[in-house]
C-alpha cells in the first residue's frame, strides 16, 4: 500500500512510510470541499430527526430552561472540536481520534478509543434505520390516507425486513464514494433545514392563538442555564443535549478525501455546529412559544407525545397540506444521517486495519470507486444484524442500548479531547493561540465530557434508568453500556495476540511535533 508523509517534519524511512508511521489508505483525495464537508457534518447530525426525538424528553427534564441546555450542551462540543481542528492540522488521518489518541497515550488507550467510535456509530445506525422504517411507513399512511398502511410499521416482520433494505440502500450509496454521497446530501440537508424554517417561522407566526392553549410567552430567562430546577435534572438533558451534536465529527473523518485535508475538515466541523445550534435555538424557542413545555394537551413534556414531538404538531402548527412535509423531513433526516454514518465507522476500521489493529483485509480500498468497500459492507452488515436481533429479543434492549450510547460518545470525544492537549504540550507556552485552543479548550471539553461520562455511569446503575429492565437489580444500560466496552478490551486482547506489532507501538508511534523536530 501507497504509504504518504502527512506531517511537517517527519522524515521518510525510505520503505513507503514515514518517520512516525503515518500512512496513506488509497482514498479518493480532493472529493469533497468545505460545503460539502460542512453539509456531511450536518446530515450525521440529523437535526430534525434528533429535534421530534428529543425536543419531549428534554423540555421534561428541564422545563423552560430546554434553549440554555442546548447552548450548555454545545459548549463541550465547541471546545472538543477545536480539539479535532487543530489536531487534524497536524496528522490529517482518517483514523481521526483512533490515530490521534495512539500518537498521545499510546496503542492501547487509541485502541478503545477507535472501539468507543466503532460501537457508539453502530449503535447510531441500527437507531436512524429504525427511525426512517418507522417514518417511511406513517408517510406512506399520511400519503394514501391509509391507517392499515401506517400500521404495517407495527407489524414485526415488515419493519424488519424494510429496516434491512434501507440500510442495504445506505450502505451501496456509501460503498459508491464520496462523489455519490456528496450529491445526495446537499438534497436531503436542504430539504430538511427549509421545512424546518418553514415550521419556525408558523410556530412564531401562531403563538399565543386561541387555539394553542399551552403557549408561552418568550423570556429571556429560558436563556438561563443556572435557572434549571436542579442538578440532576440539568445534567439529565444536558446528556440528552450532547446526543443531539453527535456526529458533526464525520467531517474529520473525511479528511483525506477533502481538498485542503489539513485546515478544510476542521472549519467544516466548526461551520455544522454553527448551523446546528442556531438550528436548535430556533426550534426550541418556537416550539416553547407555541404550545409550551408542560405535560397536557400538546405540551412538549406530554408523556404521550414526548419522544415523536414533530408528529404532534405538524398538523396543528403547519396544517395538513404542510404538516405531511414535516413527516417528509423527518425520515430524510433520518435516511441521510443513516447513510452519511457509515464515512465515520468505515474510515476508522480502514485506518485501524492500515496499522494493523485490525485485520488486513479492512485495509482494502474499492479499485473503482476509492472507498473502504470490505469495512462499509461489513458496518452494514453488522448494523442490520444487530437491530434485527436486538427487535426480535427485546424491545427493551433495543431501548437501553440506544440509552448507553451517550456513555459511548463522552468516552471517546473525552479521550481525543485529551489527547489534544497532551499531544501538543510541548507547543502550549509558544503563543496565546497555542495555549488556548491545543491546551485549555480541549482541556475543558473533556473535563467536561468526563463529568457527563461518571454522572451518566453511575445513573445507569438504577434500573429506573432507561426501560426500567434490570440484570441481578443492576440496571440494564450499565450492563449494556460497560458491557459494550469491555467487549472491545476482549477483542483488544484478541488482537494483541494477532498483531503485537502494533500493541509494541513499532507501526504507530507515539510523539509530539517538538520530539519529531528533534528526531
């Protein structure tokens, strides 16, 4: 394989690699551009699909406050992305925060790390394929108006087999190349960011009509996170609110295949969480102001509609004509986030496999087409095997899994987040940029992220948590949720055994660029 020096200052050894082993994977280079890599960040995200799923569940733990928990829960995402920027300034890799935290801590700790993305991104896919069936089906329904139609989604068999065809579309539309999703996701982000404004700007328009009898005055106190009731109840959605930015990462992971790998990605990444945020602002206050957050009638709290808020109010907010095309955006959100997520899963285990922590024969890139075909075929396929086994045994484990994949996320954006900050420390006395945005940001960010990480740990201990299920009177997301991550230490071990080579750090190394500099 083509081997390719993507550091300042690091020496070639003459067989292909670099000084500190850096290695190219054979992907399409310059395939993608800062809009477009934005547009990628943005529709892993799925704004809509994470606005009808959690807009309920957030405004029930925090009341009026629900826009301060947004902005609270973008902040440690803010300081985590300085971390991707300017790391991936100095070792642009599609191995992102695997690579990263290798060359920081070590194989071990960048292992797990990659684990922690692998299995959270799974996770992610089985749950955006449930999401877009289940919407698919009450399209279909609202479109023919037809409740037997809509009510095929509750059939076991049916909802199977059309999650495993769309994500059998997903994973081909990925296999295809950047160029193919590229295309498709400058459609489905458009679409679904212009039927949200559309649905802002009704709810503003019709707030505080008779008809909406919940609605609530703006104030700016809802701005306020120090106004949340209490600790426990700001810290239940401020995890909600960090599921809610998850994603915009894949921009990162698309490094080697965007023009200007090394600076494009990382405003990419900063320019999604823009757009995500004032995204969410807007909708939260809209939605706030017009039916309120309380439990009764079409409250945003309300038990009964909590988790599917958008099918709600699509027809008292925009009315039926426009109401279908809320429903219309929703399962785009979902379909185009279920296709862009398999850029960050793909691209790990290809760069995990480059440097030999993986089996080879992930390393292999499609002659044709430049993208990891063996690594995409493999996530689709273990993503539809595992909702179909998670459905068929339990609907509760289905849930609890989804509930453990905050733990997934604070962990490695924890991990990379550190690894900033110690990769670069030997640059953080240099300037006051240095020290800012390579030490105290990601610094923050991932004190930050561990406090969500062991506050998110030791709530899943109460079976409460979650489905309520339970395993010997622990709950069932702490053993789903640790469980997960200490399969990947088993198969970490596993690997040692197969590949020492990189568990010995000699494919990989550690460093920092004031030790390169000196090599």
């Amino acid at each position: 394989m083509t081997q390719l020096d993507v550091r300042p200052g690091a020496d070639d050894t003459g067989d292909g690699a670099t000084a500190d082993g850096m290695r190219a994977k054979g992907l399409s280079g310059n395939s993608v551009g800062l809009l477009g890599s934005a547009v990628i960040g943005v529709s892993t995200v799925a704004p809509v699909y994470c606005l009808t799923s959690t807009l309920g569940s957030t405004a029930g733990e925090v009341g009026v406050q629900m826009p301060a928990v947004f902005l609270a829960g973008f902040l440690p995402m803010l300081l985590v992305a300085f971390a991707y920027r300017e790391l991936n300034r100095a070792m642009p890799d599609c191995g992102t925060s695997f690579t990263w935290t290798v060359k920081a801590f070590g194989p071990r700790v960048g292992w797990m790390c990659g684990w922690g993305l692998v299995i959270a991104t799974i996770i992610v896919l089985s749950n955006l394929a449930g999401v877009a069936t289940s919407y698919f089906w009450l399209l279909a329904g609202e479109v023919t108006g037809s409740e037997s139609v809509a009510a095929l989604d509750g059939n076991k068999a049916v909802h199977i087999v059309t999650c495993l065809a769309l994500i059998a579309i997903a994973t081909v539309i990925s296999y295809r190349g950047m160029t193919a999703t590229k295309g498709l996701q400058y459609t489905l982000v458009v679409l679904q960011l212009l039927v949200l404004a559309v649905f802002v700007a009704m709810a503003f328009s019709k707030a505080g009509d008779a008809q909406f009898a919940t609605s609530a005055e703006f104030s700016w106190s809802w701005l306020n996170p120090f106004a949340v009731q209490s600790f426990a109840a700001f810290t239940a959605g401020l995890s909600l609110s960090i599921f809610m930015y998850w994603g915009w990462d894949a921009c990162l992971t698309a490094n080697e295949e965007t023009s200007g790998s090394s600076r494009t990605p990382g405003r990419a990444a900063l320019v999604a969480m823009v757009v995500l945020v004032g995204s969410y602002l807007a909708t939260g206050v809209a939605a706030q102001m017009v039916v309120g957050s309380g439990d009764q009638g079409l409250g945003l709290a309300n038990p009964e509609t909590s988790d599917n808020v958008f099918a709600a109010l699509a027809g008292p907010v925009m009315g039926p004509a426009l109401g279908v095309l809320l429903f219309v955006a929703v399962l785009a959100s979902a379909a185009a986030s279920l296709q862009t997520t398999f850029i960050p899963v793909a691209r790990t285990v290809l760069a995990m496999s480059a440097y030999e922590a993986l089996p080879a024969s992930y390393a292999k890139v499609h002659p044709r087409f430049r993208t990891p075909g063996r690594a995409t075929v493999t996530a689709g396929v273990a993503t539809g095997v595992f909702y179909t086994v998670m459905t068929l045994v339990s609907e509760h484990v289905l849930v609890d899994t989804i509930y453990a994949l905050g733990l997934m996320i604070c962990f490695y954006y924890a991990l990379t987040a550190f690894a900033c900050a110690w990769y670069f420390r030997a640059d953080l006395l240099r300037s006051g940029r240095d020290l800012l945005f390579k030490g105290i940001c990601p610094v923050l960010g991932g004190v930050l992220l561990a406090a969500v990480f062991t506050k998110t740990l030791a709530d899943m201990w109460d079976p409460a948590y979650g489905s309520g299920s339970s395993v010997l009177g622990v709950g069932s997301v702490f053993v789903i949720g640790v469980g997960l991550l200490l399969l990947g230490v088993v198969i970490m071990a596993v690997m040692s055994r197969r590949s020492p080579a990189f568990f010995r750090g000699e494919v990989l190394t550690r460093s920092t660029p004031a030790l390169i500099a000196e090599d």
